[in-house]
C-alpha cells in the first residue's frame, strides 16, 4: 500500500502544474458553460418549455408510453403535464411547484403527495439550477473534483456540487467537449416515494438554431434500471415565463 502511494505522489511531482490546473472543478465548469453556450446566454435565459415522448417504467404497471410538455423558471417553478398510455386509456398527471406549493393532479383530481416525494420536487429547483451550470460560480456551492469515469462509454469527468441544507448532486461533463452528461443525486420514486439513487443522462445533443448544443435523447436511471426513456421533441429558451403558466 505504502509502495503505491509513493508511486501515486511520483506520478503527481512528474505532471506539469498547467495539466492539473486542467483538473481543478472551476475549469470544467467554465469549459462546460462555454459548451453550451457561454455565460451570457445562459445568464439571460433562466424559463424554458420543452415537448418530449418516450417511454416510462412505473412498479406494477411496466412500462407504457407518454408525452410530456414541462415549463420550468429558476429558481423554483416547474409544471409538467404528461399524458401516458395505460391499459389502453389515457392518463394525465399534471405536477406544479411554485416556491412552496406543491401539487400533483391525476385526470384532474388532486392526490396526496408522500413526504419523500415533496422532498424531492422541492430540490427540483436547486438541481435545475445546477443544471444551468451559471450559478456554479457562486460561492455558495462548494465544488469538488470526483474525477474520470465513463457514462454510456463517453470519458467523463465529475464534479460534487455542495450547498448549506441542499443534498450533494455529481455532475458529469463529457471530457472531450464539456457538454453535461449526467447528474446524479437521491430522489424518490413515483407512486411508492420511496428514495432512489437518479441518474439523468443525456446520451444525445443537437443544435438549435442558433447552433447551440441542447438535449436530444435522456435516460433517467432509478437504482441503476431505466425509469425514463426520452427524446426532446422541442426546446425553446426563453428570459422569463409569466407567473400564470404555474398555477
């Protein structure tokens, strides 16, 4: 053990100081944010909406189809309307969080929510903010290098995002163009609540028309099996969306 550890501390005396500044959590972040777009961009536009479908896995229903059309604003907005294919019926499940409120409506009538599940739509706000990878710079996320892996057979490299009263979120960036390819962190499961290890993965980018990457395809992963199966049908930005669309 010993013998490797001196190996290890060799290793580090022979890279060049510049190579593993190269390493530091701020430098991929700012390699990231350039990714997908650069700071101005992503500074302006804090509101998106975006139109998906694909296929979703439920306990004790299998997996079914669905369309989805989310609205978000940071930092704690989002409603999502998803409409999924049961039995040969039709189900709509809409979820609204603006600030504190929290609401989950199926075919119109409003259901209790499991306090994991509260818990984990509240924290969708600090994960999308993560996501936006702009407030990153703020002191008040500490940030520390988890290091290289492969996610889906992409070289990735991880960050740990920390924050006063927040769970940790492991953000993974693809080593070659710094776009964002997962992030990991502890949910809860639809319908039980019970708590899970997700993985959000975006395993495909295109480029809108401004030529800036945006998601494509999206594996989200609860325990390591696939819960969600996606494809981004339309992604639209936008500075702001009016208070209206989340109640």
């Amino acid at each position: 053990m010993f013998r490797a550890l001196s190996l290890c501390a060799a290793a580090l005396v022979l890279v060049p100081a510049a190579a593993r500044a190269a390493d530091e959590p701020k430098d991929i972040v700012a390699k990231a944010i350039k990714a997908h777009g650069g700071e101005e961009l992503l500074t302006k536009n804090k509101a998106s909406q975006t139109k998906t479908k694909g296929k979703i896995t439920l306990p004790g229903l299998g997996e079914t189809d669905f369309t989805q059309e989310v609205s978000a604003m940071l930092p704690d907005k989002l409603r999502e309307s998803m409409e999924l294919s049961i039995m040969g019926k039709t189900l709509s499940v809409v979820t609204l969080v603006n600030g504190d409120k929290l609401k989950i409506e199926v075919d119109g009538k409003a259901i209790d929510i499991p306090d994991q599940a509260k818990d984990a739509l509240k924290n969708a706000g600090h994960v999308m903010q993560i996501a936006r990878l702009i407030p990153l710079k703020d002191k008040k996320y500490e940030l520390s290098l988890i290091g290289e892996d492969k996610v889906e057979g992409k070289k990735v490299v991880g960050v740990r995002v920390s924050a006063k009263d927040q769970q940790d979120v492991n953000v993974y960036f693809d080593k070659e163009t710094g776009l964002l390819t997962k992030m990991e962190f502890r949910g809860a499961e639809p319908g039980t609540g019970k708590e899970v290890n997700e993985e959000r993965i975006i395993t495909e980018y295109s480029k809108n028309k401004d030529g800036v990457p945006q998601p494509k395809k999206v594996v989200v992963k609860h325990d390591g099996k696939v819960f969600l199966d996606l494809e981004v049908v339309e992604l639209t930005t936008l500075e702001k969306l009016d208070d209206s669309v989340f109640k």
